[in-house]
C-alpha cells in the first residue's frame, strides 16, 4: 500500500492547531503545529506519545473520506482494533 496523508486543523483557544497524520509500511506517523501566518510557514513537529483524542480525530477524518470513497474500510478497522472499540461504538 502507498504512502497516505491525511490533515486536519482544530480551533484552540491559542489559535488554530494543524494536524497530520501519515500512513506507511502499516505504521501511523503523527504531526502538528499551530497554523502560522501567509508569511511564516506552519512547522510541524512529530507527536512522540499520541492521546487517544487524536486517534479519535483521525478516525472521525478517514470515516468523512471513506464515505466519499476516498479512504478504505481497513484503516478505520485498524484504528478502531487499536483503541478496543466497534464500529457501532461511534455516533457518525
């Protein structure tokens, strides 16, 4: 399988947080940094421990994808065998 991408932002009280998350060799990556100006590009650093709440996130992207054949049904499988729930465990 190819290497995917998938990015998504979340309003914070401090501005607008960026996160990406990339899918290779059967292994997640994950990014994020806050949103920077035109002028400044956004650094984004690797997330070294990942909280539930951004696999949660993450989950909630590649559902939105897979409804419009975008994404595929394994990776939401696999993250949802990675946080012990079902698919039915989920208000879409």
């Amino acid at each position: 399988m190819q290497r995917q991408k998938h990015e998504w932002k979340v309003e914070t009280d401090e501005g607008t947080r960026l996160y990406r998350a990339v899918h290779h060799a059967k292994e997640w990556v994950f990014f994020t940094g806050m949103k920077g100006s035109r002028r400044e590009k956004t650094e984004l650093e690797k997330m070294e421990e990942v909280d539930e709440d951004v696999w949660v996130m993450l989950r909630n992207v590649l559902f939105r994808k897979y409804q419009r054949r975008r994404c595929s049904w394994k990776l939401i499988e696999q993250i949802d065998k990675r946080l012990g729930r079902e698919p039915e465990d989920y208000e879409e």
